[in-house]
C-alpha cells in the first residue's frame, strides 16, 4: 500500500501549505512597497482570471519593473540599513549591559 502513495499526483498537503504561505507572504512584502494587489499577481506570475485575464493584454512591463525596484529598495534597507544603526564595540556593549542590568 505504501507505494501507491508515490504514484499519486496529488500534490502533497505540506506542498500545497508551502506554496500558500509563500504566496500570501509574498503578497504582504509587495502590498508594503505600495504595490497593487494586481500587479503583484502579474509581478509572482499568476494567471489572471475572468475576463480581465482573456481581454487585457498588456504586459504591464513598467508596472512590473517598477514594483521590483520598490521590493529591490526595501531588500536594500534591510541588508545595508542606514541611519540610526550603531554597531557594537566591545566598550558599547559592556556599558548597554551595565545599563541594563541598573535598570533591573
């Protein structure tokens, strides 16, 4: 019985939990940079459906290009981040945790 379970095509439930999870997080990270719901279906590469997925046919390159600056942007920020982060001396770190540990 086991190996009927490797024939099926079904996709498997953790799969399909993954690819949800993704896609639901992908559309926040999007939403976030100020992205159109639509146009970060087009950005994941999603079918559109109805009759805006038969009839439009433009390719929103612009669109698209512009929103994966927006998200490159963001990526930016957050590896290189500026302002007012100060990174931790060995001195700086002794005094934050004598600081704390007054606080206490």
């Amino acid at each position: 019985m086991r190996d009927l379970a490797i024939l099926d095509p079904r996709p498997s439930t953790v799969a399909c939990q993954c690819e949800r999870t993704h896609t639901l997080a992908s559309h926040r990270v999007l939403a976030n940079v100020g992205v159109r719901r639509d146009i970060a279906e087009r950005v994941l590469g999603h079918a559109i459906p109805g009759v805006e997925g038969v009839y439009d046919r433009h390719h929103y390159g612009d669109e698209k290009a512009e929103a994966l600056k927006q998200l490159a942007h963001l990526v930016e920020t957050i590896v290189n981040p500026q302002g007012n982060v100060v990174a931790m001396t060995r001195g700086r770190r002794q005094k934050a945790a004598q600081k704390a540990g007054a606080l206490k």
